[in-house]
C-alpha cells in the first residue's frame, strides 16, 4: 500500500479540524442548552443543588441520543451507503 500523497495528508488534517471544531461547537451548545435549562438564573450557593444535577444529566443525556439519532439518520439516506 502506498503512502499518502502530500493532498492526501492535507486533506485528512482538513478533514481532522472540522471534526474538532465540530465536536467543540455540539459540546459548546450542549453546555449551553442544559445549563439555561436546569440552572436557577439566581444563584444561592457555590455548588448544584440536586434537582440541578439530576437535570444536568438528563439533559445531557438526552442530548446526545438526540444527536447519536440524528447522525444515524443522516448517516442512513447518504445516496451509495
């Protein structure tokens, strides 16, 4: 097998990047959408309280099998796969 052309290489770490920013950008959003979610707007102590944590992690939860499902379903009507 040959080794990768400089394009090849090239593209790869192109394609690496997007992934990267990708994958900053879904764990930005979900941060962003379970904190305005299930934390109170006015703080009362340093530390979540377990109504906040136990909302933490459906929602975290629930994000992700609501992004694993939408990649398979994008993944699923590419044409050729």
């Amino acid at each position: 097998m040959a080794a990768p052309s400089g394009i090849d290489k090239e593209q790869i770490f192109g394609m690496a990047e997007k992934e990267m920013e990708y994958r900053v950008d879904l764990f930005n959003k979900l941060t962003q959408t379970c904190f305005d979610k299930c934390i109170e707007k006015r703080y009362k102590e340093s530390e979540l309280n377990m109504g906040e944590n136990s909302c933490i992690d459906r929602c975290v939860s629930k994000y992700w099998q609501v992004t694993n499902l939408i990649g398979q379903l994008l993944g699923s009507s590419r044409p050729g796969m």
